[in-house]
C-alpha cells in the first residue's frame, strides 16, 4: 500500500492530534516515525511533521486534515 502526504504541521502534538481524528473518521493514517536523537523534536527540519494516508484516501483526508487545523489554530489564537 503506498502513502501520500496530506498536510504538514510544525507542531508534533497537532500531527497526533490529526492522526486520532483521521483514525475516528475511518481513515489509516500512518503512525509518526520517530527517528530521531532524545531532546531533538524534529530531524526533519523546521517544516514540520507530514501526516500520510494511502493514496486512495487523499483526497477526503486533505479535506478533513485541512478543516481540522483550521478549527485548532482558530481556536488557539
């Protein structure tokens, strides 16, 4: 099964947070990777965390992420 990514975030606990929603709505988002050293939050550099669904579910899922974060950053500022 091949993934694609849907949206990318700066904040590891809202890519978990999206994770858990997109689960609840039905879809298979993958897990975060951990790759990197203790006390580093992201090896990956400054863009952030990628959340990745299966191909087929893409398009929903941008959908979905897209509101989400949307609802989250509202709500935080």
């Amino acid at each position: 099964m091949k993934f694609a990514p849907i949206i990318q975030v700066k904040d590891q606990s809202m890519a978990r947070v999206l994770i858990v929603a997109l689960k609840a709505h039905g879809f298979h988002p993958l897990e975060p990777r951990e790759g990197g050293l203790p006390g580093v939050p992201n090896l990956f550099g400054p863009e952030g965390f990628i959340v990745e669904v299966p191909e087929d579910e893409v398009a929903d899922a941008t959908v979905l992420a897209q509101d989400l974060l949307k609802d989250m950053v509202d709500r935080s500022a």
